[in-house]
C-alpha cells in the first residue's frame, strides 16, 4: 500500500470513528432525554390521557371523596394522584372565583374581619379536563387542621398562611404586631412535617412553589386589573406535575398510598324526587344564614332546585358563579352547616380560630329536607363524621359536598 492510500485510509478510519462516536453519544443523550421526559410525566401527559377518556361511558366508579360517580378512564387517572386541598379566597373583589365548581368538597369560613375563605378539595372531578382554580390565598390553621383529614399527605396548596414573616420589615416581622402560635398556619404544617422547602407536599405559591404551578394574573377577571393580593392562579395538572416530580403520587416514594388510613363517608343514590329518602323530615327549601353581623355581602343562601335535586348556591343576594366552564351557578347535593367554636381576635394581627377538632352541631340539607345533627372528628388527623340526633351516620347524597364552618350559636333559617 502506498503512502497516499495509507493516509487516505487512516482519514476514513478517523471520521468513521468520529460518526461512531457522535451516533453513541447521540443515542446516550436520547436515553437519558427519554428517562428524565418520562421521570417528569411529559412522555405520557395528561392531556393525552385525558384523550382517552370518553365519557359516554357509563359512570360506574364512585369517588372515594364524596361519592360521585365516575367513568373507568376519569379512575384510571385519579388513581395515579392524591387529593389536593387549595385555599381559595371570597372577598368581594375576587369574585368570581376560577374552578369552584370543580371541587369535590368545599369548606367555607370566615378569614378576618367577616371575610370568608375557602378550603376546596380537588380530586376526582379534575380528571376530564384541564382545571385552573383562583385566587389562590393565604392559609389559616383551621383549614390546614380540615385538610388533615384527607389521607396521607394531601397536596395543600396556599399563597402564604397566617404569620408575621415580613422580610422587608424591621426585625423581620409585620409592624402591627406579633401572631399567635395557636393561629399561626406554618407552625401547624410545620408540626405535620408538610413543609420540606421544595420536597414536601406543602406547595405554597409565597415560598416554594412557583410558575407553571401558580401564576399572577390581575387580568383573570377581564380588562380591569386585580388587587396584587387577588391575581394568583393555579393550574391543577401543573400542580400534579410538581407532586410527581417531589414523590407525591397516589403512593409516596415509600410506596405507602395515600388513602391507607382515609375515612370514608357513607352514601346512598340520589331518590327519584324530593323527600324520597329521609321519609317524612321537615322541608328545607331556602336556607339562609350569615357569618358575621355588618357583613351582608358574605351572607349565604341556598335555593332547592328539585329537578336537579341539589341546592343553587347565593353570595350576597347574587347567584354565584364560576368564572370558569360557561360561568354556571355553583350547586351542591349536600350542605352542611358545621357550627364550631370561635376566637376572635386572637392576636394583633386580627386572626381567628375555630375548633375544628373535637364535636358540635351540625345541620344537613339533602333532598330539600333538613335533618339535625352532630359533627365529630377525634383528632386533627382523623376526617369529621356527620351523625343524626339517634347517632346514626349520616349518609350523603352522591356528588358535591359544601360544608359551612358557621360561629357556634349563628341562626340559619330554611
């Protein structure tokens, strides 16, 4: 061979060896690309699977949180996730809200000052189409004590929690004066070892959390811009996504599932009309009740509508609306008046708190009939049980479940 086809050949050795190298890198990078897509739960999304539901199917499986019935393929989902229990707020400049009418369960209370909040659980009834919920506010202790009762581990998802944190301030803390530590909401999801900075199932939109999960939008509402305070919003499937990504799946990283240890309600099927069910209780076809005196535009009313069977829910004399899904009516089949000891002003800063943990009375419409009761729940980690005077449980409607935490001793009229 001579000196040119020699030097010829160790060239196409060379760029051979460079192409071998380049394709075994290429396919190395494809690999690990591959692993990290699917490891962050883009390869097989959620709108894809959300594709595959039809829901022309019969609905056949019941949701472990408020009965409702559900197709297969809305299950197959829910079954790869946990519960998410998010504070959404009702000031009079927030309304309405985004993705109210998709919680499973909602829980209302007043904040401070007569403003009332809400504790919304999201689980099933998120699975079949993309669910954005606002505006996302500040937790407090009372919501976080509720939220504990819904397994292992719920997504608790918030825009900061009652506290004095104040980075900007002297020492650090607000001006107007020191919080509580029975009302403080970081210390009690401290205590539950919820907040791990980016690793826990605490996903706080003020501290740990931030785009694509939660976003400002001062523009939600239309033209007009938002206070600062009312502009946050979430977006479920993002919020899945992050779960994923910090090992909050339906099983933990431990493989424990988050329902080992939840506390089912009891339910029956919706009767044919009303009073098909409780035999003869007394009707309740418009209830009514407010949560603090002076505060007329939190004041609640419930209208029976009896051929859906469920109750059109009222906000200060106006129907109230979902900004979200063609804006409907928010409805319940359930609605339960929860009445609970309160402290007002428990510190400088203005904060209440209700006994949420222990025993009350409680009052349960279903059916445009009314039933008396009691409400129990043993520890902070245990879900509250609803029983009638013979202490029997009570067993819920199928579907929707709104529960009005009211100030013990509060009139409700129906």
């Amino acid at each position: 061979m001579n000196l040119k086809n020699l030097l010829g050949s160790k060239k196409l050795t060379i760029i051979a060896s460079f192409i071998g190298l380049y394709l075994i890198s290429a396919g190395i990078s494809l690999l690990v690309f591959s692993y990290l897509f699917v490891k962050n739960g883009s390869a097989d999304s959620f709108s894809s699977k959300r594709s595959r539901i039809n829901l022309d199917l019969p609905k056949t499986e019941e949701c472990p949180i408020n009965g409702g019935k559900f197709t297969r393929d809305e299950k197959n989902i829910w079954e790869t996730r946990r519960p998410i229990a998010a504070i959404i707020e009702n000031h009079l400049d927030s309304r309405p809200q985004s993705g109210l009418s998709k919680a499973d369960v909602v829980y209302e209370a007043v904040a401070e000052g007569g403003i009332t909040r809400f504790l919304g659980v999201f689980y099933c009834n998120v699975m079949a189409e993309e669910v954005k919920i606002a505006p996302v506010r500040s937790a407090r202790i009372y919501f976080v004590n509720i939220a504990a009762g819904y397994g292992e581990n719920p997504i608790f998802l918030h825009q900061g929690g009652a506290n004095n944190f104040c980075p900007s301030c002297p020492d650090g803390v607000k001006v107007r004066g020191q919080v509580d530590k029975t009302v403080d909401a970081y210390t009690a999801l401290d205590k539950l070892g919820w907040r791990n900075g980016q690793h826990g199932n605490d996903m706080d939109g003020g501290f740990n959390v931030g785009f694509p999960v939660v976003e400002r939008n001062q523009y939600r509402l239309g033209s007009e811009p938002a206070a600062w305070e009312h502009s946050v919003v979430a977006n479920i499937d993002e919020v899945y996504n992050e779960a994923k990504k910090r090992g909050f799946e339906f099983n933990d990283e431990d493989g424990n599932a988050w329902n080992e240890n939840f506390r089912l309600w009891k339910f029956e099927d919706l009767p044919a009309q009303a009073g098909g069910k409780a035999g003869g209780s007394p009707m309740a076809t418009d209830i009514k009740f407010g949560f603090w005196d002076g505060k007329p535009e939190y004041d609640v009313e419930w209208k029976y509508d009896s051929i859906s069977n469920a109750y059109k829910r009222f906000n200060g004399e106006s129907e109230h609306l979902d900004w979200e899904f063609d804006k409907p009516q928010i409805s319940s089949n359930n609605v339960i008046v929860m009445f609970a000891k309160e402290k007002s002003l428990v510190d400088a800063e203005g904060h209440q708190f209700y006994e949420v943990v222990g025993t009350g009375d409680a009052i349960i419409f279903m059916n445009g009939e009314v039933v008396e009761g009691t409400w129990k729940k043993k520890t902070q980690l245990d879900r509250e049980v609803f029983y009638d005077t013979n202490g029997d449980e009570i067993e819920f409607n199928r579907g929707p479940i709104w529960i009005e935490i009211l100030p013990a001793g509060n009139e409700v009229s129906y």
